[in-house]
C-alpha cells in the first residue's frame, strides 16, 4: 500500500550567550577542560538559586521573530524532574506551561511552509561518557541556555525534513543566536514520523527519533522510518509508539523506550524565577535588531547571484552581509560577534542595480573559493574589507585587471599581510594591472610591428590568414611584460594592419 | 544588643558565650561549635577598637547561625545526614551582611532535617530540649536558634520559616521571632526547603534588636531574583515593575499586591501616634487552642484597648483551607528542592550499590529521615501527571483566595493578632508518631507563608505550669517596620 509519511520536528539551538542561562561562569566550553565551565548554582550546591540571563532571552526574541512567530509578553518557567547524573539539580528548568515563543512559520526554499507551535527556553543538560565499569560526568555544558522550537506535523517527505533543519539553522545563524556548529551539538534535532495510507485524514502511531545533529541524518532517519514502518503497515501490524535512537554508522533506528515506560517528570511552576514579563515596547526594539534573514537576501540579490551559487552562499550570513555591504544595502557595517552590532537596515534596493557588476563578480569569486578550496570557514573568519572588494570590481570593470588577475589578487586580499593595503597597491605589487593606455599600447605595437620576425606574419594576416594574429597579439603581450590588455592590443594591430 | 567595646571587649563576649553554650550543652542546641574561628574574629575586632577604627553595627555581637545557613565555618548539614560532612565553599547574603557588621557566630543550631518539622526532633543529631522544661520540645524547625537565644548563650539566632519554623519555636520558648514578608531578605544560600514560602527571620529578646537586623539584612540580592528592594529602609529609587515582579513566583502574590486597596503608604503616613485597629480572627478562639493561650491573647487585647486601640473582630473562613493546601504545595516543591541530594557530586553516598538506580534508592534512602521522606512522597504524588490539577493546582488556587482574604482582612484592620500555634510545647515524643497531629502544630502559622505576609512572634506570658506562651502579630505584605515598633505597644 502507499502510505503518506508526516512529519512534526523538535529543534534544540544553544544560544550563544556569553554566560550560561542561570549562572554567570563562561557559557562556551569548546576546548576547555571537563568540569571546568560549572558555577555553584550549576553545579547545585545546596542553597543555590538561579539568576536569569537576560541575554538569553533577548535572543529568544531574535530567534522567535527569524521564525515569524508571536513573542509571548507573559512567560514562566517550570521545573521538569528526573534523576540522572547530567541534571545536578534533579530537574530541568524549562518553560512547560507557557512558553517565551508563540507560533509563526518557517518558509522553505522550495516554496514550503512550516508552521512553528512554539518555542521554549530551557537549559541544556550535561554531558555523560560511559565506560566498561564507571562513567564520567562532564558538567560545563549544564544549563546552556536552550530554545526548544517545535515545528506542527506539516513536513511530508523526507527531503523536507532536510531542507526545514537547515533553513532552521540559517535562521538561527544569520540571526546571529547561536554559533549553529552542528559538529559541536549547537543544534540537534528530535524527528517525529507517522504514516497514515495515502488519502486518510487521520495521523498514524508515531516513532520518534531523538537526538539528531546532522541535516543528512535527519533526512536518512526519515527515509529509513518511512521504510520500516510501511513494512511494519504492510504486514498488518502496529506500529509502536517509542523512542528511537539513530546510528549513523549502520543507517538504522534503534527502539529505545515504549510509551508505556515514558518519564513522569511532574512538572511544577519553578518558584525561584519570577515570571519574564516583557513589555510591547521592550519587544519591539529587540525585534528591530533582527539582521537581515534569508529570505531578505533572496528578495534582494535572487535576479543578479545565481539561484544555485546564491543557495549556496546562504550558508554563510558573514558572506552575505560583505555583498550587502558592497552591494550599499547595509545602513552600518556589522560587528563580527554573534552578540552585537545587529542594527543593520535595509536601505534602497534600487541601489543595487548601479553595484549589479560587482555583486555579480564577488559572488562569482566567492562561490568559487569556497566550492574550490575547501577553507571557507578560515576565509569567512576574515573576510576583506568592503573598500577592498569594491575596488577590486571597479579594476575589473574598467578592464584594468583580466579575469585571472582578478582572482589572483582576490585571494591575496584573504591574506591579513594584505589587509592594510588598498586593493590598486596589492594589484600592481604583483604586477598585474593591465595597459589600457591606448596611446601607450599602440607605441608597443609599432615596436613589435617593427621587428623583423614579425613581418610575415603581417604578411599572412593582410593575405587573410585570420589565426595569425593570436601570434602577434602575444608578441605585444611578451613586449608588454603581460601587462597590456589582450583585447585593446587585438583592436589596434587590426587597426595597424588593415 | 550589647556590641563590643574598649572595657568589655568582643573576646569577652565570645568567650562568655561559648561559656554558656557549653554548660547548656545537654540541651544539644549547637551542631558545631566555632571556637577557634570566633576567637579569631573576636581578636580582629578588638584589635580595631584598640585602633580607634570604625567598627560594624554588630560588632563583637555573638550569634547562633541555623545550620541550612552556608557559610565555609563548619559543615553545613541542615541536621541532615545526606550533608554530613558538607564544607561550602559559599556564604550565604544573609552570614555576609552580618558578619560585615561585626557579628561573630559561635555555632551552628540544630535543626529538624531540611526543616521538615515542628519540633527539632527530626534532627539526625538528635531533638533539642526547650529552654524552660527538658522534658519538653524546642519547636521547629527552628529549635536550637529559639533555645540558644532563650537561655540567653547569644544576643540573637538566625532562622528559616517556611510555616511557622521560626515562630512556634519563638513561642514554645518565650523569645521573638519574626518571619518578613516573603523576598524581604535573601534566600542566597540557604538550603532550600519550598521556595515559594521560604523566609529567613530571626530570634531576639527585643524589638529593638529585631528591627536593628532587619535593617541590616533586608534589601534585593542579585543573586535571588525573588528579594524586594529595600523598602525596609526605604532605600531604594522607585518601586517599578520588574522589582515588584521579581518578589512573586507565582504572580498571584504581584497581582495581589496590586489590588490591595490598603497598601503600606496608609499606615507609613499616619499621624505620629496613629490610632491602628487589631484584627482578631474569631475562627480561632475556639477549643482546638490552648484555655491560656485564648486567655493570653484576651489579655493582650485588654492592654491595646486600654491604650486607645480598637479591636475589630474578623471572619476569615478561608483560612480553614490554608493548612491543606500548605500541605500540598510545601512538599511539592520540598520533593523537587530535595532531588539534588542525590550521592553524584557531595554528601553522603550509600556504598551499597552496584548500579546508577541502586545509588540512588540506598542513597536517599538511608541519607534522609522519615519525615523528608513522608514529604517527598507527598510531593511527588501530588505533581503526578493525572493529580497535578486535582492537588497542586487546587492548592494553588486556594493560596490565591488565602492572599486575597488577607488582603480584604487589611481593609478593616491595621494588625491581626493570633497565637501562634494551638498549643505550648509539648512533651518530647508525643507526636513524633502522629504526623497529622503535628502538622497541626501549623494551623495558624503557615496561611502567613501562603500569603507572604509578615509575622512577629511576641511573648505573652506562661502557662500555669510554667510554659511561654507566644502570640503573633501579623501585617499586610511590606508593613515589616512598622509592625516590628507596634510589637512594643504590646509589652
């Protein structure tokens, strides 16, 4: 039979605070020592109270306003209980009941639209490595401030699934909330599949696979579920609903836990945390310091980058914001943290079409180098000034760097040695910029004209012989030192030798 | 409060109390003793007096320090045994601000386990015995700070009262006790027992030395987001929302405030000698009290009468309701405050185990005492999911209607004058195997908690066979000052 899968996903984001949600000890463990990013109040001592992190919840309001969705003036957070050893406290603070993010949508490239029921804070839980005998217990990563963004049953295939984790990913990054580094489990991803048989309105029995930290997992535990369960369908039986984990290493769900074993975690109001109460006013100013999203790059460069390059240059916000920048649209050049300097706005879009070359050129060099060289998250840690860039197009506009020069000194510009100089200094210390002085190029030509080995090629081109004059061109070029531009020189040797 | 000076210096009143405290030893009032760091203590401050140096408010005073107060003088234990042997590294806002005032703790007082009790007999380290009959109990939770102020070992105690844990024990034992409105000081610090109702107060033999340590300890800490700010001594600018926010975990408590047609201002701005009204709840004159605690507060009504004063007599039919839905609420959130006692990172850890689950069942199950048990259990259940709005949220609902009655009880009255408990204290072991009958015990004292509300318990005389009687005197929420200088009125 054929079955119609849906889908409904559940998206953890770490928020990029500088401290964590409750305590004020360093929020960013990478590279640091186990246990060694934990306070007393994540560590929870006896007596210890939670401070909240005002930062965490200004980038929920980030977060919430990349996703289209309402922000809730009144919400609260709930003590969610279970004992295990990555939960010092023996609950999780989360916000069950009534959550800071109310319901908006995501729009997917292709068109598609999810809508988002809401999204919560809450903090993370630690992190447990098991042994033969023992296990070790790592706390730094205790109460990361959290957003858990849970999408409604509207994804159908698993394509869809993959395209809504990673559209949800640009938005987080180029909301700048979250580092989004999949690799350190900045964003994971619970997936809920059902199938029902094609043309029923009802849903069917759920698995849920938790614990996802790549769009291809996503997309291969979807495409696996669909498969498991219309066997499971075609044979007659139920599909049970549980907890399923994924191994990437075999491509298969595991069941991990039934409904029937499913957590009690009597929840309760959490008493040490007043209610966040957000005025309208307070809502709209943070609201305004959204950076421009995805789709305001699509709307704006969508008819001059490429559809392909430009999807492609969406995985990268510092990228977009330099063609932005450019490109005139930006009021303000933005900061590099993921914290700051948010206020960018949107200026006239008819502006680009004067900057329509150069955004052209940079996205062509841009998508380039990143498809080419595999460095892009080096190059994006540091990317050329916008002068730089601008310059750079204006050479090549005016023809006074080829194609190849352009790149050339292009690349140079990603090096910091190169970061304090003017892009026509960078040019001609590498010797690159092309003579376009007519006047100048011709007095090379009657040089070259002038010498005898030339003279039966003049011959040949005047009795019709055309490809000859590729012969003389380069012998002006040899002449120049590379210098002159081919196509000027081309023009008045034919001029010369008419 | 007798501070340090040149003649008698802050050794002497140290020494003198570790004297006392070693003599009352029998009472087992103390968990620990701090001698060498007191002694330490006391010689700084002498040496700054000798200098001619500016010394605290407090300086030299010795006092008792509730042991679920952390501070990194002796193990901080709340008389439990899953925190044997615990070390803080931390101190507590409350120890911080004393002690910057010169203040020198020279023990730590016995307590129920966690809190939960009325009677300090569910202390692991044994029950302390009531300062005027051995045979007798402190009360609780409080009971070593009540005992070690009433036989006089120091000039005053801290304490913690979730339902009545400072007050009964002030009362069984004839000294003040005073429970704030709820966010007056900061909880930082202190092992939680329900944090919705938790306040930390204080023992004293005046009123005078109990506005003296409210002065010094009330005011919003950064580091408990539901404190006030510091209208105690009215130091603070404004009073905006967030602040007021800030003091209301439920928000019932916020919304209650705002809709309180008689705030403090009414009573702050009164004439010189303003001429209050005192409550008397007449639900309570009945025979579930003690004939001489009834005849006490009658008495005291008599005095305030003779002052000028007017009694008005209030019907308050909710309150009935208030001693369930404590009951309900307070180990709900004792279950989940207790869940972090768990044997993974410090205290006690069972060595009966060869599994995560066998850690943790041997771990809580010989760490912790019946009583923190019973109540977890409670808990639990009444958070299960299917009990949930059936329990706790119907308890919550009637905490809401508990705040409002007050709030309608404060439009008639200034001041409510009760007893503070049912009964004097009783015989060692009497209810120990009764839970529902000390439970009782909270009758009048825990509706003040639900509410948030202030309470000062006064003494009031003695039974005929020698007992303290206590009385409470209760205010709307942030009436703390004024209510602590009308507690003269009734001496």
């Amino acid at each position: 039979m054929k079955y119609y899968p849906t889908i409904g996903i559940e998206c953890h984001v770490q928020l990029a605070t500088k401290t964590k949600l409750f305590s004020e000890v360093d929020n960013d463990a990478r590279h640091k020592e186990p246990n060694s990013c934990v306070s007393p109040v994540d560590y929870a001592l006896p007596g210890m109270l939670p401070r909240l992190n005002g930062e965490a919840v200004r980038l929920a309001i980030l977060a919430g306003r990349a996703m289209n969705c309402e922000i809730n003036a009144s919400s609260r957070f709930d003590r969610k209980h279970y004992f295990y050893p990555d939960s010092p406290k023996g609950y999780q603070i989360t916000q069950f009941y009534h959550p800071i993010i109310g319901e908006g949508h995501v729009d997917l490239p292709s068109g598609g639209k999810v809508r988002i029921e809401h999204a919560h804070l809450e903090g993370d839980a630690g992190k447990l490595t098991h042994f033969d005998s023992y296990s070790l217990v790592d706390l730094n990563r205790v109460d990361t401030p959290l957003i858990e963004i849970v999408s409604m049953p509207d994804i159908h295939s698993a394509k869809d699934a993959h395209d809504y984790c990673k559209e949800l990913w640009r938005l987080m990054i180029f909301a700048g909330v979250s580092y989004g580094d999949l690799y350190n489990g900045n964003m994971r991803f619970d997936v809920n599949v059902s199938l029902a048989p094609e043309g029923s309105d009802k849903l069917g029995t759920r698995a849920e696979v938790k614990n996802l930290n790549s769009f291809r997992s996503v997309e291969r535990a979807v495409e696996y579920e669909i498969k498991r369960q219309s066997k499971i369908l075609d044979a007659g039986d139920k599909v049970i609903q549980e907890t399923r984990g994924w191994s990437d290493a075999t491509g298969e769900t595991t069941g991990q836990r039934s409904k029937e074993e499913a957590k009690d975690y009597r929840y309760m109001p959490e008493p040490d945390i007043p209610p966040i109460n957000l005025s309208k006013e307070f809502i709209d100013t943070e609201s305004a310091k959204l950076p421009l999203m995805p789709k305001d790059y699509r709307s704006l460069f969508g008819e001059i980058i490429p559809h392909d390059t430009l999807e492609i240059m969406l995985d990268y916000p510092q990228l977009m914001r330099k063609i932005a920048e450019v490109a005139g649209v930006l009021s303000e050049e933005f900061d590099s943290g993921h914290t700051q300097g948010r206020s960018a706005k949107l200026t006239v879009p008819s502006q680009i079409s004067s900057a329509t070359p150069a955004i052209k050129l940079l996205s062509n060099l841009f998508a380039s180098v990143l498809l080419a060289e595999e460095k892009s998250a080096e190059y994006l840690n540091d990317l050329p000034a916008g002068k730089q860039l601008n310059d750079l197009a204006e050479m090549n506009a005016k023809k006074e760097l080829s194609s190849t020069a352009t790149k050339e000194v292009f690349l140079h510009l990603f090096d910091p040695q190169m970061r304090n100089k003017d892009t026509r200094s960078i040019a001609k210390e590498l010797g690159v910029i092309q003579e376009n002085d007519l006047g100048a190029l011709e007095k090379i030509v009657d040089t070259v004209l002038a010498k005898p080995e030339t003279q039966k090629a003049q011959e040949d081109f005047r009795n019709g012989e055309e490809k000859v004059i590729g012969f003389l061109v380069g012998q002006v070029m040899k002449e120049s030192h590379g210098k002159a531009n081919p196509s000027s020189v081309q023009e008045i040797l034919r001029k010369k030798l008419k | 409060m007798k501070t340090a000076n040149k003649t008698v210096t802050a050794t002497r009143l140290v020494k003198d109390a570790l004297e006392k405290a070693k003599h009352f030893a029998d009472y087992n009032i103390f968990t620990f003793l701090n001698e060498e760091g007191a002694l330490k203590k006391a010689a700084e401050i002498d040496e700054k007096i000798a200098r001619g140096e500016k010394v605290g408010r407090l300086a030299g005073v010795p006092y008792a320090l509730k042991d679920n107060f952390l501070s990194p003088e002796g193990d901080t234990t709340a008389s439990a045994h899953i925190l044997e042997g615990c070390a803080s590294p931390v101190t507590a806002t409350t120890v911080e601000k004393l002690e910057a005032e010169g203040a020198i703790m020279i023990g730590r007082a016995n307590l129920d386990a966690f809190a939960h009790g009325s009677s300090t007999e569910n202390s692991y380290f044994g029950p302390t015995l009531n300062s005027h009959d051995k045979t007798r109990v402190a009360g609780g939770s409080s009971g070593g700070s009540a005992v070690a102020v009433a036989l006089d070992i120091v000039e005053f105690a801290t304490g913690t009262d979730t339902g009545g844990s400072i007050r009964q024990p002030a009362s069984f034992n004839g000294v003040y006790g005073f429970k704030p409105t709820y966010g007056t000081i900061s909880r930082y610090g202190v092992v939680a027992m329900a944090s919705s109702l938790d306040c930390i107060g204080f023992f004293t033999k005046t009123p005078e030395d109990m506005d003296l340590l409210m002065s010094i300890t009330a005011g919003q800490d950064p580091k408990d987001m539901t404190t006030l700010p510091d209208y105690y001594n009215e130091n603070f600018n404004g009073d905006n929302d967030t602040t007021e926010d800030a003091a209301c975990p439920s928000g019932t408590l916020r919304a209650a405030q705002a809709k309180s047609s008689r705030p403090v201002e009414h009573i702050a701005s009164s004439a010189a000698s303003p001429i209050y009204k005192i409550g008397i709840i007449k639900d309570f004159d009945n025979d579930v009290v003690d004939v001489s605690i009834r005849n006490a507060l009658k008495e005291k009504c008599e005095l305030l009468k003779s002052k000028g004063y007017e009694i008005v007599e209030l019907e308050m039919p909710t309150l009935k309701y208030a001693l369930a839905a404590y009951y309900i609420i307070q180990p709900a959130e004792v279950a989940s405050n207790l869940s972090r006692y768990d044997g993974v990172r410090y205290g006690f850890r069972s060595e009966n185990s060869t599994d995560l689950d066998g850690l943790y069942e041997n771990t809580r199950s010989e760490g912790f005492m019946a009583e923190n048990k019973r109540r977890i259990m409670i808990g639990n259940f009444v958070l299960s999911s299917g009990f949930y709005d059936a329990y706790f949220l119907k308890a919550a609902k009637a905490r809401t209607l508990i705040i409002n009655e007050y709030n309608k009880a404060f439009e008639k009255c200034d001041f409510i004058l009760t007893p503070v408990s049912p009964n004097p204290a009783f015989k060692l072991g009497e209810k120990v195997n009764d839970p529902v009958a000390m439970y009782l015990e909270d009758l009048m004292s825990v509706s003040l908690n639900l509410a948030g509300v202030p309470g000062l318990a006064i003494p009031a005389g003695e039974t005929a066979e020698g007992l303290p009687i206590g009385l409470q005197l209760v205010g709307p929420r942030r009436s703390d000052k004024k209510l602590i200088e009308f507690s003269k009125e009734l001496i």
